[in-house]
C-alpha cells in the first residue's frame, strides 16, 4: 500500500492546478464541499445524477428530520446564501426533507457561483486516473481523474479533474431484506409488493396502503416513521393492518432515550412504543428472513424465528433495513476500506456502531478520510459505509478539512472540532441525512 504524506499539502503540476475538482452528487454534504471550494477559490463541477439538486432528499421530503435547522446547514452554504439575502429558518425548529429542499438546498444550488458549476441529469458510472487502471503506480499522483459519465439519454462521456469528492450517498442502495445480507431468495417474484424505504404513507402513496396489511423490516428510524403513519392511516382507512418485523428481540434504535438531546428523535421512539403497547402496531420480533414467494396478491415471508422455520404472510412488505454504499464506478480507484463497514480504515473505529451512537463519533477530517488515491476522498453518508451514526453536521465538518486539504491549508484541514448533541441511540434513517 502507498502511503501518503500527511503532514504536507499535496503538490499539484500546472495541469492539474488548472482542472477543476469533481464532486458526485448535489445533495447536502456534496453542495456544502462546492461552497467551501468556491469560498476557496477553487474551480469545482458538480455532477448529479437528478433532474437538480437534492433529488434523494425529495423522494423522503415528507419526513422531517430530528436535528433542527442550526444542525442542518453547513458554515461555508451559510456564508455565500445571506450574501445574497438569505436568512435561515427558525434555528430551534427541525425541517422536513420538503423544507430542507426548498428553503436551503435549492436556494444554495442557484447561486451563481454554485448554479454555473452544476451539472445534473449525469450519472457518473465509473472512476480511474487517466492513462491508467488501478495496478499502474509510476506517475500516478500527477494522473488527472477521469470520471466515465452517462446521461438519460444514454450519452456516454468523460470529465477531468485534479481530485473528486464522492459525496454520492447510499439512497439508491439499500440493505436486502435477509438476515445474511444477500439478495433476498425470491424478489424477482414479489418485487412489486416490496417497497423502498420511507415512502409517502399519507401522501402520493396512500392508496397503496390503505385497506392492506403492511409489514415494516426494520428497527431503525426510517421504520419508526413509517409505522406511525400507517398507525396514523389505519384510524381513518378501515382494514389497514400494521405489522413491524425486526431480526432483534428488541428494537433499542428508536429507544424513547431521555438522554436523547435530539427531542424530536426520542418522542418519535416514544410514539413508536406507545403504539406497539396499544395493539396498533404488532410487533413480531427475533424473525430472521431468508426468503419470500408469492401467493396470488400477496407476499409470503418465511424465515428462522427462535429456531423454527415460520411463514408471514402480508399485502406489503417495506424495506427499512438501512444502506449500504455502492462502491461499483470506483472498481478502479485505490480504497482502503474497513472489511466490516466499509469505511475507510481510519474512520472505521471511530464510527462503529457496535461502539459509537451519532453523538459519540469523534469529529474527524482529511486523516480519516484518506485513500492510498492521492486526491481522492468519499464523504457523508457513503464515508461511514454501513455504520449507521451518521449526522449532516458531521459531513459538513468532513468538507470543511478535505477542501482546506486540497487548498494546500494544511493548518485549517488539521485542525478538527465539531461539537454534536447528545444521542441516545441512533440507526441509518435516510440514505445522505443518516440519523438527522
């Protein structure tokens, strides 16, 4: 393994000086690493796979996010938004993903300076240096990045640049629905009757729900607030059945913690629990699942619960299992990632969730985010794999240290402090918010 020098910034020939860093993905952490470049002087182009920004965080905006607005804008995105008139919501209030979007994202992705580096509607498929795959070493530091991208259309092309930020999220990668982490046996013939997580309840997807029994996998977060709006749908559509399967003999991720400093994450436990002991949820608890099948209309789980083989039968199943980063386009990138997470190797111990909940993650930057690939660093919620304490803050104070890295501020990246409120407990909520 090459090992890269820390304690200096990188050097960079004039070619490379004079080609932008690439960020993948237009969400949250991505549109903070553009601000902090931009304020830097640092020539930046953003490739999104989404119609615009923000697209992930637009298919959960009906939820609202447990931290409120203070912890959920990024320093630098501030700086350059109340240049142009901007103020910020009610600090104290936590938004929806809508309102997050709207009043924040959106406005931070128009500014000019954001607006004409972005591109959206490009899918970046692959990453390599250029001239060279990853077994090539002599030169490679001077290699420009070569980013394969792919647009609707089909349209296949390539962009430069002198580092990439990879702040693509885990959205569009989901934990399977069994136990062992494999493809659950069986999907291709139940995939319609399976959904991805946290889908509009009460909303564009109520009559998909209503009238139907619907079992939530699942004991983190993202679960908690799809049982209580089918609890919440079931007072006022008759038949509508509620079950909550976990793999665990208790679900202590959605906890009601009275040392949950986030209060609009513990009284979402609270409600959780309430509903459980009210018979409005059934709770069905130590269920391992390996396969499903289908039985006309209707989805058949079977899997292992306290030794035996059962069956579950239910109308719907919703997947809230958690992410899982897709590290395919980065086949040809130098990694070194943690074996049980997936993060990389420094962070890994910081964040393991055997250990660590979201308030016990120690602030950390460039260091931890290093790969044996000069100039390239994953960040937010992919940076933490599949450990699920991620929070917005956290991410915003990744950028921070990786951009004044990559400015040659090696002063600046070193020098790490974030303070995070006080969490309970905590699991994978929304694939690029994490446990916000």
């Amino acid at each position: 393994m090459t090992l890269l020098d820390l304690t200096a910034p990188p050097s960079r020939s004039d070619r490379l000086t004079a080609l932008p860093v690439a960020i993948v993905g237009a969400g949250p952490v991505g549109l903070a690493a553009a601000a902090h470049l931009v304020e830097r002087g640092i020539d930046v182009v953003i490739l999104e796979a989404g119609p615009d920004a923000a697209s992930s965080v637009r298919a959960w905006g009906h939820t609202r996010l447990f931290s409120p607005w203070r912890h959920v804008v990024d320093p630098a995105a501030v700086r350059l938004l109340e240049a142009a008139g901007w103020t910020l919501p009610d600090a104290d209030r936590a938004p929806t993903g809508a309102e997050l979007v709207e009043s924040y994202l959106l406005p931070l992705a128009r500014l000019e300076a954001i607006a004409s580096r972005l591109r959206t509607g490009i899918r970046v498929t692959d990453i390599s240096r250029e001239g060279m795959d990853r077994t090539r070493t002599r030169g490679r530091a001077a290699a420009a990045f070569v980013l394969r991208t792919q647009t609707a259309d089909g349209a296949i092309g390539e962009v430069t640049a002198r580092a990439v930020i990879d702040a693509s999220g885990t959205w569009h990668s989901p934990n399977p629905l069994t136990s062992s982490g494999l493809e659950l046996l069986g999907l291709a013939d139940v995939a319609d009757l399976v959904t991805a997580p946290l889908p509009d309840v009460l909303g564009r997807d109520r009559a998909r729900f209503a009238g139907r029994h619907t079992t939530v996998v699942g004991a983190g977060h993202s679960a908690a607030n799809t049982l209580l709006a089918l609890v919440e749908l079931s007072r006022s559509e008759p038949g509508t059945r509620v079950t909550w399967m976990i793999r665990n003999a208790s679900a202590v991720r959605v906890s009601s913690s009275p040392e949950d400093e986030l209060s609009d994450r513990a009284k979402l436990g609270g409600r959780v629990e309430q509903a459980v002991a009210a018979g409005e949820v059934d709770l069905v608890d130590g269920f391992e699942i390996i396969r499903a099948r289908r039985d006309g209309d209707r989805v058949v789980v079977v899997g292992s619960r306290r030794g035996e083989m059962v069956e579950h039968p239910t109308d719907l199943v919703v997947n809230a299992t958690g992410f899982r980063p897709d590290l395919s386009m980065l086949r040809e990138i130098r990694l070194d990632l943690d074996e049980i997470v997936e993060a990389p190797r420094r962070l890994a111990p910081l964040i393991d969730p055997n250990v660590h909940t979201c308030g016990t993650v120690e602030p950390h930057g460039f260091r931890e985010l290093t790969h044996p690939e000069p100039g390239f660093f994953v960040v937010g919620m992919k940076s933490y794999g599949r450990a699920p304490t991620f929070l917005l803050a956290t991410g915003y104070e990744q950028v921070r240290s990786v951009t004044a890295w990559l400015s040659g501020d090696v002063a600046s990246a070193s020098t790490v402090a974030l303070t995070l409120p006080a969490t309970g407990v905590c699991s994978t909520d929304i694939g690029g918010a994490g446990c916000c």
